[in-house]
RNA sequence: GCCCUCGUAGCUCAGUCGGAUAGAGCGACCGCCUCCUAAGCGGUAGGCCACAGGUUCGAUUCCUGUCGAGGGCGCCA
C-alpha cells in the first residue's frame, strides 16, 4: 500500500472522530516544495475549517494530537504550520519500501495500471495526405501520437494507432497533375504541388520507364512508401491504415448520408447538402457535397469517424492548430449521429517553425518550401528528433533551429538520460567482473541508503505512477520527458557524490546501492520506451574510446 | 470581428487539477578527475510569473477585460 493511501486512511478517521462532517470525499496531500515542511502535507484543515466550525489552525492542532497518538506506518513526526498545513514527518524507510517495490515490479509493472480498464481507444494521428513527403512539422504529430498511444497502452486501454488516408478528391488531382506536368516537361500548374520533390519524383517515374503508369496511382504508392518509411526510421508503427476510398466500395459514404438525412442532421440549398452543425455550437454550417455533386472532404472523414465509433469507445485525433476549425463540425456530426461528442477527443499541437540558416522555413507541400522529416531524422538521429519533439508541451509552439539541433546533437537532453542508464549498465558490468552480484532482494538492507542523493533519485522513482498517470489522463507526454531528466540528474548526482564499488565501500552498502543502480535502470527503461527512445547499455563519446573497448560500439 | 493556444530568468522552456521561500537547460562567471565514462558534479549572478480588476483564508495557477504573439474562420484538406 503506498504511504499516501495510509495517511490519508489516518486522517479521514481522524476527521470522522473530531465529528467533522461531512469529511471530504478527496483529501489532498502533496509533497511541500520546501523541506522544513515535512514529507507529505495536507491543507485538510483549511479545507474543513467550515465544516468543523473551527479556525484552520485549531482543526489542525486537534488533527495533529489525534494522529500523534496512533502515528500511521512510516511517520515519526506530524506538526502543524503556517495557516493550518498539517505536515508529515516520515522515517527513511517509506522510501526503502518503494525501492523494493519498483524492483519487484520491474520495468513490465512499474508505473503500469489499469485506469483504462480496456476501452478500448483509436488514435489517429498524422494522416497527412499523399501528395508528397512528410515534413518536419509532422514529426511533431508522429511522436507525440505514438508516445499518447504508449501512454494509453501503460495504463491499461486498448489501443489501436491508426492513419487516415486521404486518398482521392482535389488535392489528389492536383498532386496528380503536377506529377504528369514534370513528366510531360511542361510547367506544374497554379494550384498544383510545386516542390522540388515533384521534380524527383517526376524523374523516378520516368526512369522506371512505365509509360502506363497512372500518375496518381504511381504517386499515391510513392508518397505513402515515403510516409511509411519515414515514420519508420522514428520508430513509430500504425496498426491500421484507413483508406477513405475503401469507404467508397463499402457504401460507408452513402450510408452516412442517409443516417444525417434520417436524423434531420442535413438541408440542401442552392444544390449542394449542409451539414446543421450551428446546432452544435460551430461558427456556421458546413456543406458536405458540393453543388456538382462532389463530396467536399468533410463527408468521408463524417463516415469515418462514424466507422470508428462502431470499432472504438474513445476516438482521439492528434491535428494541428491549422486544423482547429474542424472540431466543433466533428463533434456536431457525431452528435447528430448519436455518438458522444466527448468520446470524440481531439488534441491539438501548436504548430513547429522550422529555422534554417537563420531564416524561418514555411512548411507547405503546396509551395514546396520543406524540409523533410526523414532529413531531419537523418541529420540528428531519431532518439535526439523525437526527444526534442517530445521536450515541450504541445499547447507550446515549437521552433526547430536545424542548424542548431544538428550542431548540437551531442548537448541534446536526451543523451544526458541514456548516459544515466548506460552507467547503470556499466556498473553492474564492473560489479560483475569483481565478482560481486545484487543476489537476491530479501538479502538486501536498503536501510544502509540514506545519504541525500540516494534518497533524492528514490523519491523521484516513487513519482512515476503518478506522473504516468497524469500524463495519459492529460495526454501529455512531456510530463514524462521532464520526469525522466529529472531522474537522471538526480540518478548522475547519486554516481557522483556516493560510489557504489571500491574498497572502501562496505559489500552491504555496494550491494544496496546496486539495487538503487536498478531501480533507477527501470525508471529510465519505462520513461524512455514511453517517449519511444532507446536505452542504449553502453555509450562513448568519439575519442574516447578506451583500450578495452571495440570501437565498433563507439556509437551506443 | 469571432474562435483556439500561448505570454514565467538574457535565450529556450518546465511548473499551474488554487497552497507556504517560483524551477531546469543553454548562455555568463567561478570551481571539481591519483577514484565505477568529465556525455558527469557543485557554486555565483539573473524574476512586478504581460497588464488591470474579480473570486478566495490564500492566485503565477480560476473568472472577466486590455495589450502582445502564433493559428483558424473555403462548395481546399
């Protein structure tokens, strides 16, 4: 049982006996920023205050005699401060008893639980449309859909990562055209793709010589390989790709028209079919086919959403904020259709400017001023790309200065954190040659740790749960990335101040500290998987290769 | 004009489910390798948490407004 739960049992019977009623269904307690203050508090007193009929600093006097009379496990000291704070004092061995849970539960269990209790939960993200390489904007989407995706699966949901696929209508055609334009050697037309990649690819099509080949199939295929391959060099893997032209040869399109039709969802005017979505909160109506008898590209996606709800109980969408305008009219639609609108999530990230040469790049296939996402990939690494693009929330916009990033890739935050886990593999490595071995958890005496930085990296190890939690629940993977940093500073400032092997350090001290070495390996191990980063067991900085070392292995 | 996100140290950003003395990295300055990788550790300097009201015992955090930045407002996607 974690110590929080123990205390807050303690202090709600405590409440009860003071006859505070009605004691508060949540009792906050929280871990003070300033160390005088305790271990863990509570602002219960302030909180009942009313309730009890008592000033704040009295309920928390008679709170404090009532605890200190029968202590919960763990605390040796309850006081009480400022405005009426009813702070925990706790024995070091609450921590100890965390070291071993983390151990016990190893990289599988720790900060894995079943919150989601199996919903079963789609995330689609990226979806960009074939019409040209991804960008280094998308990399943003891609990791951070992937990593909420991981988050979603560590907490117990079911969880499906799917991409859409735009394949047909407008922007098809014009990818299209500009394609057989290059090809013919005639210029792209205005409102065409007019990227350098279109060249290139114009040029592969050609040389592979198949004068048959329908540009728009042969684009289509090119452009998703290069999705596919690009996001496979991030290490991110879609379960399903979602063609909209498959809902063309099911009838989903037509079917979905006909339940907005039945559900007074939908008027025609001046010949093309509205979509009601003021009655749902959006600016104005949207049209949904067009007066030529077209489907704008509102229509699939309104089935294909649709489609979803029948496969998934929680929709999430990761968009861009160019994309804003489109949540209300999807919540609208689904509501119409019956669906819950906040099953329907949708999460949107501030968009990425791209800094090259100390200019800002515009990311438009349209333009076609890019810079490709597998070029950045290339340049820095995919560790250090989806690191950085996993650093800040995504309710921040996010500037990637190419020059720099590739410039300082060996300063990226993310080789900070591998180093902590490559040393933890070192020492373990050194350990092992001098013939000493953890052995078995029982024999262990974590009471030997109690030096500040020890106990420093076990609180941060205690955190994760939480963190975890809170980062699914908020979709916000950053909280991980700046968990993780943490641990590792605390983890480098352990190995610096307190050895683990050496003569002078006694077998039970080296063989607990081996153990704290672990716990923080597991830590690291679950944080970075959940940002999709690896956990390399060695690293060496070029030159710095010792004797005893293959140089093969001198990039981790 | 309306909608969304943001405004925190010189720079880039955490923190904000209301809590006690607001943090990190980079940059600047000063230190630490006879010792498990110095890809490491420590110290100093640096803040009207954009501004003004409101709610509250308590606001950087919630609400309203103002200013500023980015994005959106198409029978494109």
């Amino acid at each position: 049982m974690d110590v929080r739960d123990t205390i807050i049992d303690a202090v709600r019977i405590a409440l009860a006996d003071l006859g505070v009623d009605p004691v508060p269904a949540i009792i906050q307690l929280e871990r003070p920023a300033n160390a005088d203050h305790g271990d863990w508090s509570t602002n219960v007193a302030l909180v009942s205050a009313k309730a009890a009929g008592l000033n704040p600093r009295t309920l928390g006097s008679q709170l404090v005699e009532r605890l200190e009379s029968a202590p919960p496990t763990h605390v040796v000291g309850v006081e009480v401060a400022g405005p009426g704070f009813v702070n925990f004092r706790l024995a070091e061995s609450w921590l100890h008893d965390v070291l071993a849970d983390v151990v016990v539960a190893g990289s599988e269990g720790w900060a894995r639980s079943d919150e989601g209790k199996g919903t079963r939960v789609i995330v689609e993200f990226v979806s960009a449309n074939p019409t040209g390489p991804l960008h280094a904007g998308h990399g943003r989407g891609a990791c951070y859909g992937d990593s909420i995706a991981r988050l979603y699966s560590r907490c117990g949901f079911d969880v499906v990562r799917e991409f859409y696929i735009n394949d047909r209508g407008l922007q098809m055609e014009n990818f299209a055209a500009s394609l057989a334009a290059r090809v013919a050697g005639q210029p792209v037309p205005e409102d065409g793709y007019h990227g350098q990649y279109i060249v290139d690819w114009a040029a592969e099509m050609i040389a592979e010589a198949d004068a048959t080949a329908d540009p728009m199939e042969w684009g289509y295929t090119k452009a998703l390989g290069s999705h596919r391959a690009a996001l496979e060099a991030l290490s991110i893997h879609f379960d399903s790709w979602f063609s909209e032209r498959s809902m063309i040869a099911t009838g989903a399109i037509d079917d979905t028209l006909a339940a907005l039709w039945a559900a007074g969802a939908v008027y025609e005017d001046g010949g093309a079919v509205w979509l009601r979505s003021t009655d749902y909160g959006d600016d104005k109506d949207r049209v949904l086919v067009k007066s030529d008898g077209e489907p704008t590209y509102l229509m699939p996606d309104v089935a294909y959403h649709r489609d979803k709800f029948d496969r998934a109980d929680l929709l999430v969408n990761v968009l861009g904020a160019d994309h804003h305008g489109y949540v209300a009219r999807m919540h609208a639609a689904m509501a119409m259709l019956g669906h819950d609108p906040d099953k329907l999530e949708i999460a949107i990230t501030q968009l990425v400017s791209l800094h090259r040469d100390g200019c800002e790049v515009r990311l438009s296939k349209r333009t076609g001023e890019m810079v490709e996402l597998a070029e950045v990939v290339e340049d820095v690494g995919a560790d250090a790309a989806r690191f950085t693009y996993l650093l800040l929330s995504v309710d921040s916009p996010q500037t990637f200065d190419l020059d720099l990033v590739a410039s300082q890739v060996n300063e990226n935050p993310v080789f900070y954190v591998q180093y902590a886990h490559a040393r933890i593999h070192q020492v373990v490595r050194r350990a092992t040659d001098a013939g000493i071995n953890r052995g078995e958890l029982s024999d262990a005496d974590f009471s030997l740790l109690c030096h500040s930085r020890e106990l420093e990296v076990l609180r941060a190890l205690h955190e994760l749960p939480d963190v975890v939690s809170r980062a699914c629940r908020e979709r916000a993977p950053h909280q991980v990335t700046t968990w993780v940093r943490n641990l590792a500073a605390s983890f480098h400032g352990f190995y610096h101040d307190c050895r683990v092997l050496g003569e002078d350090v006694d077998q039970p001290l080296t063989i607990a500290r081996l153990w704290l070495a672990e716990g923080t390996r597991i830590g690291l191990a679950v944080a970075l998987d959940l940002l999709g980063v690896d956990a390399p067991t060695e690293m060496w900085r070029d030159g710095l290769v010792g004797q005893e070392h293959d140089p093969v292995s001198t990039s981790y």
